[in-house]
C-alpha cells in the first residue's frame, strides 16, 4: 500500500474518464457569473455569507451548520487535524477507523495529522462490514471515515450502520461521512444530522455540479463539532471565483438535474456492455463504476491512454484486484469509453 498520494499523471487532451469528474463542464452560468468579477472584488479579502447562506438553502440545514471548504480534500485535511492530532501529554495516540477500499486520501491525511490508520478490510461484494467496524472501535478512535456512495466502488454505505456506529464510538469522536457521490444517489444523511451531532456530513461541488477546478466544497454538522476543524483551516481557504461559482451553479438546478439524468443512462449503458463481455461491475449509486478486468487490466488502462481514453486502475486498492474504474458521465463519453474498451478485449465491436 502507498505512503503518500501519487496524483494522477496530467492528462487533459483526451477523454478524461479517470477522475470521477463532470465530463460534460459546468453550468455556463458559473462562467457567466464569473465574468461579472470586479477588480475589486480580486483585490478585496472573499465574503462568505451569501455562498454559506445558498449551500445551506440547498442541504436544508441552517447556516451555522455549513463551513465552506477549499474542496472536500481541504475538509478531509482539517477534520484529520483537529480530530487526529495527538495532545502533548495524553499519551493517545488518536485513531481513525476506514472501511476499505476507501478514498486514498483518509490513508495519508491520517498520517500527515499523527494519527494511527486503523484499516477493515473489505467483505464479498463489498457488503459493508459493520461487525468489523464495531469491532475496530477502541477508546483511541477519534474519527471513523466512511463514504457514502463509496468510492472506488460506488456502493452505498446503509444509512443504519451509520447511526450504529455514530452510538459506538467514544465521546470525543467524531464520524465523518463523505458524501462527494450523494448527488447522484439522491439520498443524504444530512436530515438525521440532528439526531445525531457527532456526525460530520462533508459534500463537493466537483463532481454533479462540475466545479472541480474551481475548488468548492462544505462540511455540514453541528457548531460546536465543526467549530475544531474551522480553528485548524486557513481563514480565507476559499477564493472569490469558488464563492461566485458556487451561487451561479446552485441556482441552475435544471442543468445539474440533467447531468444526473445522463449519469443513469451512462451507466446502463455500461453495465449492458460489462454483461456483453462477461465483465464482472458492481452496480454504482455515484457517477462512475467499478469493473473487474482481470488480468488484462495494465493493457485495458495503456490500450484505452493509446487511445486517448483515461481510465484508472484501481488494482492496489484493497479488494479492487484487477479493477478498473470508469467515469459515467456525458452518454456521448461513456460509449467512446465502451467502444475502446471492447476494441481491446473483444478486437472490435
Ligand atoms: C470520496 C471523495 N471525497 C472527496 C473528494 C474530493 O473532493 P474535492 O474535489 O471537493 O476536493 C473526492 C474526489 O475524488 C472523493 O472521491
């Protein structure tokens, strides 16, 4: 397993399918929106209220639950701070539980904070593994990380055994559920937040809403929960053009509604031509889907780059041998994506 993050190589003149991004940009609202900044707007320090005030609209929650974030990395980084980081003279050395396969980045914000990485490897069909969980749960845990859909395998994490566990772990933890997929699941824990406050909802407007670059995303609990991981980010992490960018895209709901709906037919499409060549997938909630290649799966990924087609090998993931995961998004990119995955392996379709 990694030591550190290895960023995937910088790869932008063919079809980007290996990023869980938005294939099809933005809304142009967001551009138009962004033409309207002042000099003086660049020049002045960002206000927040309003972009705080319209992410909050749209989770339902009110403002002093939402904390704006220079992307959810930039939340997962802050969490792991203030959670993970040992107090001189505790003698805890704190730990944070991950269900895997998980987003890589829990592994090496952990270590960045001092933390000790507590792993539960992954069941059949990832079922997930809410024994194993329960059971990794120590009076040193401080977060539990979990995502919901997961990624890499876009599997949803059942909304119980996160209220289990939110009851399990100590009073000082927090569990931190990861929601950068729930747009496209259409299913959010946020509405049970109240029920339960040590539950930390984090969300991106990367992926549905296609701001990846631009760098926006919110933490969603309660104050007094969110208040140590605001203490631990930099006071202005989040830029004007991400503050504008994100009004702009919340206020076109029709496009993002649109997105979604190419999503789902993007992964029907999918799963018909994982079924046609006997591919094993694990049907997704998020906007990209996990498929088992097998051995062939060095010359899928460098056959599909010859062809300007990204794809990400996820083999070093726990459970994920042999796999590949694909983004789902524009129906015009999923069946390039299919038509040069089927040239490899079948010689043509
Ligand atoms: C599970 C998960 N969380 C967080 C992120 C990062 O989101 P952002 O672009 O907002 O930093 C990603 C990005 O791929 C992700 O897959």
């Amino acid at each position: 397993m990694k030591e550190q993050y290895e960023k995937p190589p910088e790869l932008y003149s063919g079809l980007r399918l290996h990023q869980n991004e938005n294939t099809g940009g933005c809304s142009p609202r967001v551009l138009e929106a962004l033409t309207r900044l002042t000099r003086q707007n660049l020049a002045f320090y960002p206000p927040y209220a309003e972009a705080t005030a319209a992410c909050a609209r749209h989770l339902g929650v009110a403002a002093d639950r939402v904390m704006l974030v220079n992307g959810l990395d930039e939340g997962i980084m802050s969490a792991s701070i203030a959670y993970l980081r040992p107090q001189a003279g505790s003698g805890i050395v704190p730990e944070a539980v991950v269900p895997e396969p998980a987003f890589e980045i829990f592994r090496f914000d952990t270590a960045v904070a001092g933390g000790r990485l507590v792993q539960v490897m992954p069941k059949p069909d990832f079922v997930f593994p809410l024994d194993e969980v329960l059971a990794a749960i120590t009076p040193s845990t401080r977060v539990v990380f979990l995502t919901n859909p997961n990624n890499p395998t876009g599997v949803s994490t059942p909304f119980d055994a996160i209220r289990t566990i939110a009851k399990a772990v100590p009073t000082q933890a927090i569990v931190f559920v990861d929601e950068a997929y729930a747009d496209f699941a259409g299913r959010s824990f946020i509405p049970e937040l109240p029920a339960y406050p040590n539950v930390i909802v984090g969300r991106t407007f990367s992926k549905a809403y296609g701001l990846a670059a631009i760098r926006i995303g919110a933490l969603v609990g309660a104050p007094a929960v969110l208040d140590p991981i605001r203490y631990a980010t930099p006071v202005y992490s989040v830029n004007i053009a991400a503050v504008v960018a994100v009004v702009a895209a919340l206020a076109d709901q029709d496009y993002v509604n649109d997105y979604l709906r190419q999503v789902e037919a993007s992964k029907a499409l999918l799963y018909a031509a994982c079924d046609r060549m006997k591919l094993k997938y694990w049907p997704s909630d998020a906007n990209f889907v996990l498929v088992r290649v097998g051995s062939r799966i060095e010359d899928v990924v460098r056959g599909a780059n010859e062809r300007g087609v990204y794809l990400r090998n996820r083999s070093t993931e726990p459970g994920c041998e042999g796999c590949l995961r694909i983004a789902t998004g524009l129906v015009e990119h999923t069946k390039r994506g299919i038509a040069v995955i089927e040239e490899i392996l079948c010689g043509g379709a």
